[in-house]
C-alpha cells in the first residue's frame, strides 16, 4: 500500500497538468451569489431589461482549453458575483507570445496577450495568412536541419455580467 500512494499521486499530477488552465479575471460589482445563470451571444435575445454589472474574460490554451469550459468558467464566476446573465462579446483565438523558432527574424514578432483584441476577420486572416504553419522561408539555409516553427494559440472568451433590473410599477403601467 505504501508504493502504490506515491504512483497515484503521481498519476493524479500529471492529469491536472494536461487538462489546461483556465484564466479568469473580472472588472465589476458583486452582488449575492445567483443561481442558473443564461449564456447569451446576442443582446437583442435577452428577454429581459438587464444593467452590465462587470466585464469579465476566460482564457486558456487552445489545445487544452474547450470553447464550453471558458462558457462554464464564466457561468460559475457570474453566479459568484450576482449576475443573471453572461452575454458573450468576443469569441477569440490569437496567437500566444513569441513563434519559436532559429531564424533571426522570429525573434522580432510581436508577442500578443489576452488583453489584445481581434475581430473575427483579423481570426480569420491570422489563420488564412499561415499561421501555425511552417515556412520554409523563416529557416537559416545552415547545413543543419532547421527547427520547425511552432506557434501556440489561446483561446478566449470575453463576456459581461447582466443582472436583470426589475420593472417598476410606473413602466408596467406604461406597458400595459
């Protein structure tokens, strides 16, 4: 029994490690925790009068990190900080740092974080230009073989946070 508690704490760190991180940072106001919070990508469907209560973005690898486990990270944290609602504003992947590589001018990339902003064209350009492709023209023409480029990707959501705002008797009249 003794052996077999070091191999399976092992095994245990070697399963968190390989399921990714996930970041999460938010900028807002925290109310009493909520439960059964919605998930909107369009505002025009949330059925209710909503005030945004905070940003927020979830981050991680892209490789590692799922579209749906930076949605639940959002959805547990909203609920931690009073929202009703996430409305989703920007659904992202960027390059992550520097592309590794020999050649000179990969040292000379620009590095790009989360708090970088990309539209959905700029996505689609970065991934219809070449990257995360190898290009045999960033190589050294050394006798050596060149080291491919690897590129990294993060994958990002950024979201706010909406309580509904209850009606007050004025506007039910008004609507009525």
């Amino acid at each position: 029994m003794k052996h077999l508690l070091p191999a399976v704490s092992a095994v245990l760190v070697l399963a968190l490690l390989s399921t990714g991180c996930v970041h999460f940072s938010y900028e807002g106001e925290t109310f009493a925790p909520t439960e059964n919070v919605a998930v909107y990508h369009d505002a025009d469907k949330i059925p209710e009068k909503y005030t945004v209560i905070g940003k927020a973005v979830a981050y991680g690898n892209y490789q590692d990190v799922s579209r749906d486990r930076l949605e639940d990270k959002l959805v547990s944290e909203a609920e931690e900080k009073g929202a009703n609602a996430v409305l989703i504003t920007a659904l992202q992947v960027v390059p992550r740092g520097d592309a590794t590589g020999t050649a000179p001018i990969l040292r000379s990339m620009e590095a790009t974080g989360a708090e970088h902003t990309y539209t959905f064209n700029q996505i689609q350009k970065d991934f219809d230009g070449g990257y995360g492709q190898t290009d045999e023209n960033l190589f050294n023409t050394a006798p050596n073989p060149p080291t491919p480029v690897v590129r990294e990707y993060r994958r990002i959501i950024r979201a706010e946070f909406l309580r509904f705002t209850p009606e007050s008797e004025n506007d039910k009249a008004a609507v009525r």
